[in-house]
C-alpha cells in the first residue's frame, strides 16, 4: 500500500516541479505552485498515517548507531528559515555544551521528533518565537560494548496562544485539532504530536507539556541514548557542519 500510494504522489510533485520551471503565464505559475504544494502536504499526510500504523503495529524500529546532534539542529534551524521569516518570528535553537559531540541512538527518529514539536510551536505562534534548548544528564557507567548512558532533553517554548488545561489530555490523540478554526487556519493532521509521543516512549523517553492560554507553551521530551565515553572531537567530516562552532544557532 505505501508503494501504490507514493509512487503516483512522487509523480504529482515530480512533475509539478518540472511544471514550475517551465515558461508559464501568471496564472499557469499560481496553478502549478497550487498543485505543488498540495503533492507535499498529501506525501506528509501518507508518511504521518504510515508512522502512525507501524508503531501501532509494532513494526516500527529504532536505529543505535553514532550521530552528530549538531548536525540536526543546523538541519532543522535551515528547514525553518523560511518559515519562521514569513511569520516574523524568531527561532533560538541551542545545545548545552555538556551534550556529547557524538550520540549512539536514531539519527532521523530524534529529527523527526524534534521536528514535529518545532513545526507545532511555530504554527500556532503569532508573534515573539520559539527557544529550543538542548542539555542532557550523562552516566559514568560503561557497559559491555563500552559505551554510558545518556538522558538527553529538549525543552521547546513558544509565546503562541497556549492550550486550556482541559485540553492538554487530547493533544496526544490521532487526528486531534484544537478547533475546526484552526484546522482551517494552520492545517495539520492531529498526528504529529500522536508520533512524537510514540517515538519517545520507544526512546526510553516521555514527553509533557506546560500551557498557559494567550501566553505560550513548553513542550519537553526526553530520550534515553548513550555515547562514547572520551568522545570530545569529531574524527570525522561531515558536510555542512562544523563540530568547532557555537553550540546554539538562531533564526530572526
């Protein structure tokens, strides 16, 4: 199923993109874009639905293998760029210095993860923006394969329009939406925040939430991982990162 759904989905967006560099009136120009930006938000649609299935299912498997975290918060704070731009908002994203260069865990899962709460914050802020702080607690204990544990933290705060407490309860049902007007409004599934919470319990983490209407809220998850006792530097390159800057990147 995910095949026969994706394939005619890739060919929509394939060929919208084709479309969109071609010689086109105005009109023709605001159609295609239409067409576009309809393909992507079926394709996050499917892959939201299929994250959804396989953890209900149990099919969904967590990767241990090194990552640079640094690595995903410059990814992230690029992917944003435009969005936080066009919304006048300002996205602060850092990493205490104490978190490990490198992490074992699942690279794209903590991405995901990180993603989703991210791009929520931002929907549903008007003004202000959105802090992303990173830190973590480390183990001294090394185990059989010679690695510590690690409990990692991401705190998200936002200055949106918070959520009633008689509400937080549903935030982490599938398809749940504040209110039809926001549906409307900002779009979205309901399934994001379903994901996150699922993936976190995979992690040997949790997620909670602090809400206060017209004021914001804060989101914080945590995720249970290991490192490499004496990692300090990266032995490798990785393109478009550099393990000597900051430890924090932010977008206004």
């Amino acid at each position: 199923m995910s095949h026969e759904v994706r394939t005619p989905i890739n060919a929509v967006i394939g060929f919208s993109k084709l479309l969109r560099d071609s010689p086109l009136i105005k009109d023709q120009d605001e159609y295609v874009s239409n067409i576009h930006k309809s393909g992507v938000s079926i394709e996050g649609l499917i892959a939201d639905i299929l994250d959804v299935s396989r953890l209900e299912a149990g099919q969904l498997e967590i990767e241990h293998s090194p990552f640079f975290p640094r690595e995903s918060i410059n990814d992230l704070t690029e992917y944003f760029a435009a969005a936080v731009k066009k919304a006048t908002l300002k996205l602060t994203m850092k990493v205490d210095p104490g978190v490990p260069i490198f992490i074992n865990g699942d690279q794209t899962r903590f991405r995901q993860l990180l993603m989703n709460v991210v791009d929520n914050a931002i929907k549903f802020t008007e003004r202000g923006g959105v802090d992303v702080k990173i830190n973590c607690a480390r183990s001294s204990e090394v185990d059989s394969e010679g690695l510590c544990g690690l409990r990692l933290f991401v705190e998200v705060a936002d200055t949106g329009i918070g959520i009633p407490a008689n509400r937080i309860t549903e935030l982490f049902k599938p398809f749940n939406q504040m209110d039809s007007s926001s549906t409307r409004r900002r779009g979205g599934t309901g399934l994001g925040l379903v994901i996150s919470k699922r993936l976190c319990e995979l992690m040997g983490g949790a997620i909670s939430v602090d809400s206060t209407p017209g004021v914001g809220s804060t989101f914080r998850f945590s995720l249970a991982l290991s490192y490499q006792k004496g990692d300090s530097q990266s032995p490798i390159e990785y393109p478009n990162s550099n393990p000597g800057l900051p430890p924090s990147s932010s977008l206004a």
